[in-house]
C-alpha cells in the first residue's frame, strides 16, 4: 500500500512529476468535484511532453475533462507518494478559480461523461473521503490559500454545474 505525505514546497528536481491536480474555486466559494461513478474526485493527469508547465497540464486537464477553463492558478505543494520500498513519485496540487464553464462533453481520451459538483468547503473531505491525513491536509491548505489568494467569502450552498 502506497503511504503519502503532504509537502508544502517545490517539488525536489531528482523527484518525477507524474501527476498534476487542482482544488478549484469558484468566486462564491465553492470546490469543484468531477463525479465518476458517484464518486468524488479533484480533477487532473499527468504532465505530457506538449505541456509548457505544470499549469498548462492542470488547464488541459480540465478542458478535457470537464469543459472548464481555470484562471489565477497557484503552486499548493505535493504529495510524496512511497509506493513499495523504493519508488517515489509527486503528484502535484495547486489551486485556481474557474474561468469560464462550458456545456458538458465527453472527456476526448476515454469517452467518459463527468458530472461536475460544487461543494462548500465545510463537506468537500466528506464527498472526497480521503484515508490519509495527506489528502485532508492538502484540502485545508488549498482552502486557507484560496481565502487569502482571491479573497472568498465561503457561502454553504452545494450544487451541479
């Protein structure tokens, strides 16, 4: 079983990117959920050769799967992921607010059609229900970040987009 630990710094240059996700904001206040399979998740992939940076690989992530364009994107942190004994990887988080939300569509890689659910901060670690700390520390960081990047005034209203 992998063990993951939530780091607030850049990403070491010896330690491989292999995935890059966003805690999305929109200016009421609300955390964008991709629903798959009536599960909650954050929305992103992993960086491909094409990708400028990291946050043009959470911008494409997002277009793709959800027909959202992200504005204001902001380095969060990482979690180092120690799968067996010996390999280690990043998966990135950052944070941003929501540009502009098109119709829904498939996602061009799988087919698959995503719902799209705006959670309020208070139950966002209920719908995503992480095992570990990590993931719940990386929630509250995103949420204390988002409070003082874009100055949100949380509201408790929950919703489909």
């Amino acid at each position: 079983m992998a063990k993951y630990t939530w780091i607030k710094k850049e990403v070491p240059k010896n330690l491989e990117i292999k995935q890059v996700y966003g805690v999305v904001f929109s200016d009421a206040g609300n955390i964008l959920l991709r629903v798959e399979d009536n599960k909650y998740k954050l929305t992103g992939g992993k960086p491909e050769v094409f990708d400028s940076n990291l946050k043009e690989t959470l911008k494409r992530e997002y277009r793709e799967e959800l027909n959202i364009e992200l504005k204001d994107i902001y380095y969060l942190g990482y979690l180092l992921v120690e799968e067996n004994s010996n390999e280690k990887y990043a998966q990135v988080r950052m944070i941003a607010k929501i540009k502009k939300v098109g119709n829904i569509q498939p996602d061009k890689d799988n087919g698959k059609v995503y719902k799209r659910f705006m959670a309020n901060k208070k139950n966002v670690k209920n719908y995503l229900k992480y095992p570990d700390l990590a993931g719940n520390q990386l929630i509250d960081d995103a949420i204390l970040m988002a409070k003082e990047k874009y100055n949100i005034n949380f509201n408790d209203d929950e919703y489909f987009i």
